[in-house]
C-alpha cells in the first residue's frame, strides 16, 4: 500500500510527518453522446500528488481549494450510498462510463461502471450499476436495479486491516401522484455483505405535499450483524420533517443512524453514529 509522500495520515482529523513541496497533478477527460434514446458518458482521471489545502494539516473535505470529483456515480438511495469512495488526492487512476436507453414512453434503463486503483494499481473501488424504470403513466412511476461494489475501507476510511468491503444492493421504489401538489415515494433495499457491520435491509416512505411540506419515515435494520462490530441486531428508525420557503429548508426530527458515510443531495459524508432529535437550517443565495 502506497504511503502519501507529502505527510502521514493519524486517524481521520490529523497528520503529522515530514511535509514536502512537489508537483501535483490531475488529468481528467470526458466524452458524451446522445442520440435516438442512447445516452452515453465515459470519464477518465489521473491524480497524483494534489492536496492543495488552505492549511496543509487538514484532512477529508477540510480546507479544500480545488474540487476534484469522485470517479463513481452519485447515489441516492441510503443503502447504495452508504460505502461512497472520496478522491484520493494522493494518487489515484480511475475511470467510469454509464449508459443510458429510453425504449419507448414508458420504459428505459441505465447501466453504470466504476473503476477505481491507486497508483500501485491497489483496487480502491469497483461499482456495478444497472436499474430499469418503468412509466406506466404521468401518475405512477417505478424503479427496479441491482448494485454491485467492491469498496478498500481501509484507504477510504482510514480503518486499518479492514477487509475490502463486497455488497450486493438490490433495490425498488414505487412513486405515486394523489394530484398536483400530493405524492408518496416509497423504497425498499438490502444490502447482503458479510464486511463491516454485515447485512442490511432499508423501507422508507415519504409523503409530499407541495410546495412547502414533506414528511419521511424510514427504518434501517441489521438482520444480517458481525458480532465483531455489535453484539446484537439492531434497529435504526427516523422520522423527519421538511419545510421549504423559497431558498430556505428546515428540518426536525428524531433520527438513528449507524456510523458511516450520509449522502445528502449529492454531498456525501462521514458521519459518527447518532440518536436523538436533530433541527437543520439551510438556505442558497
């Protein structure tokens, strides 16, 4: 495994070591066509030796000054996001396509690839996406696919002789319109691994009512624990509610979470393990 020339990881909100000055560099390319129903996308990157912070101490998503985006596919769903693989500025080559097709009105599909390694050619991340949407109408809409990763928790999260983390992700979500401004959204997913805190199964059921409210009821349950990392299954409920006005959202809510990476709105995460009531505020100008 490749130790980062520049300085010397200590947790995950430290360094320490020798400090250099050397040239860094990132090569990154794209191509995309889209004709008659086919949308495809390639994307390819190069790092090597750019962590270009305000303060060279910092670690994560600390201090950044430029962005440098993760070579995988932004996922919502909380089980196929929950092992999300962050840049490594140290040195990485990686590579992603995904391919899009629309059959007809009512139905299309997407395939994703994702391919991650060190420098070293040391597998970091592999990703296997593929989900079919179904339209019978303006009113119901479903999502039915299938995940594969292969994710090095021990680059990622800095958790040492962690094994590589293997899942398979089978996922649904049904989506209905009451009318205009009321809808429910519901999801189901499992995650079958025997890494990390083992297997999972998610339900969450959202309703809307537009423009300003929603409300979401979730539950995320530890069928499948290592004892290594809990004595028991567990359970982990939330239940929230959103309000929105104009460029505000506010939230509250009780909610349980196991320790692990959160995507939100295409930012992801790490988060410690929390239980209790939790009030956000966010607003864009």
């Amino acid at each position: 495994m490749r130790v980062p020339t520049a300085f010397q990881h200590i947790g995950q909100d430290s360094s320490a070591g020798k400090f250099i000055k050397d040239a860094g560099t990132v090569f990154y390319s794209s191509f995309s066509y889209a004709d008659h129903g086919l949308g495809i996308s390639v994307e390819g990157k190069r790092t090597e030796n750019f962590s270009f912070r305000t303060d060279p101490n910092l670690l994560l998503n600390r201090g950044l000054v430029n962005y440098i985006p993760a070579m995988s596919k932004v996922n919502t769903y909380r089980l196929t996001s929950r092992y999300n693989p962050a840049t490594q500025f140290m040195g990485e080559v990686a590579f992603q396509f995904d391919v899009q097709y629309k059959f007809n009105k009512k139905v299309s599909a997407l395939v994703n690839y994702s391919h991650i390694n060190s420098l070293e050619d040391v597998k970091l991340y592999r990703e296997i996406y593929g989900e079919v949407t179904y339209k019978p109408n303006k009113n119901n809409n479903f999502i039915i696919g299938l995940q594969r990763q292969v994710y090095n928790q021990f680059v990622h999260e800095g958790k040492v002789n962690a094994p590589n983390v293997e899942t398979y992700v089978p996922f649904l979500e049904y989506l209905h319109k009451f009318n205009k401004k009321t809808a429910i959204r519901l999801e189901g997913s499992a995650m079958f691994t025997d890494q990390d805190y083992g297997s999972w199964v998610y339900g969450l059921a959202e309703f809307t009512i537009a423009p300003h409210w929603s409300f979401v009821v979730s539950d995320m349950y530890n069928y499948g624990f290592n004892p290594e990392k809990t004595k028991k299954a567990n359970n982990y409920p939330s239940i929230v509610a959103f309000y929105n006005r104009g460029p505000n959202r506010f939230s509250v809510g009780y909610i349980k979470q196991v320790e692990g990476i959160v995507c939100t709105g295409g930012i992801c995460r790490y988060e410690p393990a929390f239980s209790g009531v939790r009030a956000t505020l966010s607003t864009s100008f």
